[in-house]
C-alpha cells in the first residue's frame, strides 16, 4: 500500500468527497435528463476521469491540448470554446471534440469554413449582460467583456447553422443567479432561445454546496427544455472537486520581524496556490484558525516573492519546525494552474481511495522543471 511522504509537500484528492459531488449532478441528471460535461480548466486529473465518467457526459475543453487529453482519455461527447480559435490547431483539433462554440461571428464562419470532413456542431455564446460574479476578475458580463456576442447586436437574427446557444456569467453562484441569468436571456435574446436545439449554461453553479438549491435548479432546467424543447446541458468544474483535496506542507522555519513570526513552508503559495494571490483567495487550514486567539502566524511560502504568503492563521499549540500544515480545498483550480518559479519542489499528487488506501498520481522531480525550459 502506497504510503504518504513526510518529508516532501503533497496535495492529496479525495475520491470520497469527489463521489458525493458526483451524487449530487446525478440527482439533476435522473431529474431531468440534462447532459453534464467536465470544465477540464477547472480540473484536469485523467487518472480520475473513469471515475468522473461514470456520471458526466464528456468534457468541455478550452484548448486543443486539453481537447486532446478529453478525447485520449474521457469517454464521451466533447465540447470546446475558444475566446478565439487559432487556425493552427485545425483540422487536429476537429479529430478531438464534436461540438465547438464561437465567441464572436466571424469565428461562426471561421467554424463553419473549416474544410473538415466532420460535421460540426457549432453554438455561439452570447454575453447575457447579467452580472452575478462578485469578484470582477471572473465576470465576462461587463458590456465591454471579450467574452460573447452582446444578443441585441445580433438584432434578432441567430445565425444560421449555430444549433447552439452558449453563456457563462456565474462564479461559485447559486440556483437563483441562475434564474435571473435566464430571464435576461427571454427578454433579450428569445429569438435565441427559439432557433437553437440547445442551450449550454456554462459553469459556476455551486452544485456541491450544502445549501445550493437542487430543486430549484431542476425546475430551470425542465423550464427551459419543455418551453423551448432545449437539449439543457451544463460544464461545471469547480463543482466536481468542491472541497475534494487538500495541500499538506512542512514548516521549514520560523522567522521573526516587527512582531509578525512567518512559517517558512516547503511550498510556495504563488507556484502552488496561484489562486490565493490572483483572486486573492484565503483558504482555511486545519487546525488554524482566522481569529485572535492562540499562536499567531503568518504562513509563507519558500520562493523569493515577497509577497509569497497567505493571511496570518492562529494556531492553539504554536508551530514548530517539521509541523505538518494542511492547506483545505486545494482541488479546483490548483494542480491545473501550479508551476516551477523558482524551480521549487513540485508537490506530488495523491489519490485517497474510499476504502482509505493511496495511490500515488503523480510525482515531480528536476527533469519536469528542466524539460519545460
Ligand atoms: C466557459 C466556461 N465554462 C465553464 C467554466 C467552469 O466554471 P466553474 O469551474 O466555476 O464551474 C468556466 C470557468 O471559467 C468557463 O469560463
């Protein structure tokens, strides 16, 4: 039995926790018949994907390596979006996915020129102009996003050949962000809503939050399809590993200044948790809590990026040297997103099955920071 290392970082997955998210996409399946696909940029691990397929349908892919990695290794149907496609990675990119979604009209014609054998399924996301993301840096909603075909500019007319129409405007947001997102699209675009044969609701629907309404979701969903007859599908990512991994790290030191003591970790919170400085994003830790009680300490990453720490956690017992800090829900846009600045020790991956046994996914040694440079 594969043993977890104690001197090395690693973040560890759990198939456990991945099930039960399962569970809950399958309750809106059986409900209503809706196809659910795997936004792989959220999530990427093919090991798991025999797993995932159990339930989802295919992928959604946003590059033709990640189309790619769907088609060698997801069962299924596939989908693609590309805020452009480049026609470099055409006609490779056709042998991978069925279905590919435009973001503007000219990469309607672009789609619809490729001299392909395949026949092609093509939607066209439009920009609902309805905006429930509450951070800025994920909201493609604003009237100058880049981000889909604003529907009044398409002045009633849904391009022909387009069997698709495609939006994404949520961010880890609930069943009545949802709703609202489809009333702007009745009043603005329900030419729309009439010419297709299906409609794709993108990602960003908290499916696996306890207190995320399923019902609620299902009664949007049977809306849309008995009204205008949709095929209804949905490409949640972060939903799927909600909460399904964590990252173990090693306290290496302790230094002291001005009254703040920082743990030296052996990882690095810009290569290893990009998200904790780009959203930002303060995630818990087990055991440390964000209050003024107990030890005090700010945990910091092992590059030279000054910046390279997470907020300042509160530990009853103190830290020392060689302590284990676990770093929660280190799943969804973590692993797809790490990198070797510095050519840090990348953490390995663990998988931890339900019957409590590992295995080990994926390791990283000198030749992975080299053979990329
Ligand atoms: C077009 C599209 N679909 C799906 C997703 C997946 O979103 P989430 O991981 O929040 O469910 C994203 C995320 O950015 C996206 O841009």
């Amino acid at each position: 039995m594969t043993a977890l290392p104690n001197d090395r970082p690693f973040y560890l997955l759990n198939e456990g926790k991945i099930q039960a998210n399962l569970a809950r996409i399958q309750e809106v399946k059986d409900a209503t018949g809706c196809n659910v696909l795997m936004a792989l940029k959220a999530f990427a691990h093919y090991q798991t994907f025999p797993l995932l397929a159990q339930t989802l349908d295919g992928c959604t892919a946003s590059s033709l390596h990640e189309a790619r990695l769907a088609h060698e290794y997801f069962p299924g149907h596939h989908h693609a979006y590309s805020p452009a496609y480049s026609p470099r990675d055409f006609p490779e990119w056709t042998d991978y996915s069925q279905t590919f979604t435009a973001n503007s009209l000219q990469q309607v014609a672009f789609l619809q020129n490729l001299p392909t054998k395949h026949n092609l399924e093509i939607g066209l996301r439009i920009n609902p102009l309805q905006r429930e993301a509450s951070n800025p840096l994920y909201d493609p909603s604003s009237p100058q996003s880049r981000l889909g075909v604003i529907a009044k500019h398409l002045k009633s007319q849904w391009p022909k050949g387009v069997t698709g129409l495609h939006m994404h405007n949520l961010c880890e947001n609930d069943s009545h962000s949802l709703e609202r997102t489809i009333e702007s699209i009745e009043r603005d675009a329900p030419f729309a809503l009439e010419a297709c044969e299906w409609i794709n609701l993108g990602g960003g629907h908290m499916i696996s939050q306890h207190d995320y309404d399923l019902d609620h979701l299902i009664q949007l969903i049977d809306h849309l399809q008995k009204t205008y007859s949709l095929r209804v599908i949905l490409e949640p990512g972060a939903a799927i590993v909600w909460e399904a991994g964590s990252l173990h790290a090693h306290v290496l030191d302790i230094v002291a200044q001005d009254e703040v003591a920082t743990a030296l970790l052996d990882i690095s919170i810009t290569a290893h948790m990009p998200d904790c400085i780009e959203m930002p994003y303060t995630p818990q830790v087990r055991e440390g809590r964000i209050t003024n009680k107990g030890c005090r300490y700010r945990l910091g990453g092992n590059s030279c990026l000054a910046g390279d720490f997470v907020g300042d956690y509160h530990f009853e017992h103190g830290l020392f040297i060689g302590d284990e800090v676990i770093f929660l829900d280190m799943a969804h846009y973590t692993t797809v997103k790490t990198h070797f600045f510095n050519g840090l020790h990348h953490p390995s991956v663990y998988l931890q099955h339900t019957d409590g046994s590992y295995t080990c996914l994926k390791t990283f040694d000198y030749t992975d920071y080299q053979s990329r440079l």
